[in-house]
C-alpha cells in the first residue's frame, strides 16, 4: 500500500480529499497531520472527520487504514521529536498538502508562517521521504491583476487585496524553487463551492456571504457591475482533478488552474439571477463600486446597527471578490484531464442544489 499525507484533513477541500480516498482507492493507507492539544485530542479529531464522512457505521473499518499524527505545520518539524520526525517520512510515499490559512485578515507576519514557511517544513519532510508532493494552493496568486492569467506565471508584479492572496504567491514561488529538486505538482483552484451533486460543503464563506446576505433580503443592491466575470468550481471537480492529474508522471513540475476558465466561468449577474429566481427576491441594484466605497461604507460605519451592520462589515473582505477583472487560463487542466471524464460543469447547472443544501442546513447550522 501507499500511504497519503494528507495536510489540511480537517479543513473543507481536505476533508473531500480524505473522503475520495477512502472511498475510490482502496490500497492507499492515509496519514493525517491533525493538530491537537495533546495526541489524545488530535486522534479524536482525526477519527470525527473520518466517521463525520463515511458514516459510524463503516468508521471503525475506515480508521484501519488511517493514522493520526498530531502536528503543527507553524512548528519547527511539525512539532514532532526527531523519532517520529523520522519515522513520520520513512513511511510517508506521497503528500498532499492543502493546511493553510484562509483568513483574508491575518497580519502578514502570522499567514506567512503558516502559508508559507508550512509549506517549507512539509517539503522538507518530503524530501526527507522521497515522496511526491501534490501543492494545493488557489488562482488568487494573480492578485489583483486585468486579464487572463495563465499557469505558467506566478509573480509578474501584480498588486494583491488581502495577506491570503499574498502569502499563497509566496508559497507557490517556494514550490516552484523546490521542482528541481523533488517530484512537485501545483494546483490552483479558483473559489471552491460545495459538491454539484449533494451540495454539501463545510464551509460557508467568500460566495456564500453575500448570497446569505442577498436571499435573507439584505442586499438590495450589489457594488459591481452585472459583467463582472466570476470563476466558481465545485468542490467534487476539484478533488477529482487532483486525484487524476496526480497519478501523471508529466504533471511534476506544472501548474494547474482548476477553474471553471475562459469557456465555463459565470458573472456576477448569471449568479444574482439564480440566486433571485431560486429564493424568490427581487432582482439586486448593480451600483458603481466606487460609490460604495466613497459614500455607503462610511454612512454603514456611522449611523446603522445591529444584524443589518454586522453583515456588512462582515461582508467586506468578500466584496473585492464582486469586482474582479481577471479570467483563468486552463489549457494545461484540461490538456491532462482529458479523456478522464473529468470537467467542470457550468454553473447553473448545480447552483440550485447548493442553494437547497443551504437551507437544508440552516447555512451550515445544522451539519
């Protein structure tokens, strides 16, 4: 058997990482990197996340292929002794690394040390284990660029809107050193939503803020324009690339976009229209970005309150995202994809399934 470190387990895209693992390959053993407050609490981290997925009734046979190792990837060696250090990458064959800090808002100091200088603690235990490294990192390494952005590039200069966007290009440049040296493949996923066939998601952040906000009847208008492109992907395409793509020997060294692209990416206005007809609210007001920032922020600041001010401020790490000016490039996704039965579907085909599994669960309430 191989046997997958899986970084990141706990978080959303992990979890559905560990659940295709467990459930379409069956000679893969998995070693989850779990923190915890002692090894006691990241075992029952792990088994939760296991069970939480395949069910308690075929828990127990799931566990027999998995390990649990408490780790810290902001520690030096994981936060690990040097003997399980070592034992840790005499057993790894392959990494998948996904932990990292989502937080738009963190200092750039504390998301470097978990975005980035993580990502150099796992590829040193890679290298120290000989094992292939799948680096799951997001589109948003472009920045707040114009255009089509396209794998191949990374630094080209570009401005970013926040510390994720930031640190994740940083990273990426450490991966892309490392290429040489290890078996590295890179992927790129744009926003990530739930599975386009049962919805289900464990996170309920970037599109889904201001489509909470927009369907309980908040937002009357929209700070953007109705052409603005938006590149969404389901979280089982994006899982499914990265199990495909990995089992090629000539993706080492590459980048991928996996994004909906130039052919199947959405706009703000494809999304409000859904969004509209499936809740049944009036279709929102496109106003000039800039009036917002100059007028309505500071009258939100000073004179609302309660839920309807919470939201919005809330809401304004998201709103950058409503105002984009950059599509992705996919060629070499669907270059190595093709033939897999493996593709993005557009949008509006699977977006009333995450709206009803939204309300299923009361927007994440009741998982």
């Amino acid at each position: 058997m191989s046997n997958v470190l899986v970084t990141g387990a706990t978080g959303f895209l992990g979890r559905e990482i560990v659940l295709h693992l467990l459930e379409r390959e069956p000679d893969t053993r998995l070693t989850l990197l779990v923190r915890g407050k002692d090894s006691a609490d990241a075992q029952r981290r792990g088994e939760t996340v296991v069970r939480e997925l395949v069910g308690a009734d075929r828990a127990s046979t799931a566990m027999e292929r998995v390990t649990v190792v408490r780790g810290d990837i902001e520690k030096d060696r994981l936060g690990l002794e040097a003997p399980a250090w070592d034992a840790l990458a005499a057993t790894t064959s392959a990494v998948i690394h996904g932990a990292a800090s989502v937080s738009f808002t963190l200092p750039i100091d504390e998301a470097r040390n978990v975005n980035v200088e993580g990502t150099r603690r796992i590829l040193d235990l890679a290298k120290a284990a000989k094992a292939r490294v799948d680096y799951v990192g997001t589109a948003y390494v472009a920045g707040d660029r114009r255009g089509i952005a396209h794998e191949h590039e990374l630094d080209v200069g570009q401005p970013f809107r926040n510390t994720y966007e930031h640190t994740k290009m940083e990273a990426e440049k450490l991966v892309r050193s490392r290429t040489g040296e290890q078996p590295i493949a890179m992927f790129r996923p744009s926003i990530i939503v739930g599975d386009s066939r049962t919805g289900r998601t464990a996170s309920f952040k970037v599109l889904y803020w201001p489509l909470k906000i927009y369907a309980q009847g908040f937002a009357k208008f929209v700070p953007g324009r109705r052409s603005t492109p938006v590149d969404v992907v389901p979280s089982d395409y994006v899982v499914d690339a990265i199990m495909a793509i990995r089992k090629r020997e000539d993706s080492l060294g590459k980048a991928y976009h996996l994004a909906a692209g130039l052919d199947r990416d959405s706009t703000i206005g494809e999304l409000t229209d859904l969004a509209s007809d499936f809740f049944r609210v009036s279709k929102p007001l496109f106003v000039n970005p800039d009036y917002v920032l100059g007028w309505f922020r500071p009258m939100v600041d000073r004179f609302a309150w309660g839920k309807f001010k919470h939201r919005m401020i809330t809401a304004r790490v998201y709103t950058p995202y409503l105002n984009l000016a950059l599509r992705y490039d996919t060629e070499n996704a669907r270059k190595a994809l093709a033939g897999t039965g493996v593709e993005v579907p557009p949008v509006r085909q699977y977006f009333s399934t995450l709206f009803k599994y939204c309300l299923e669960t009361d927007w994440g309430k009741k998982t």
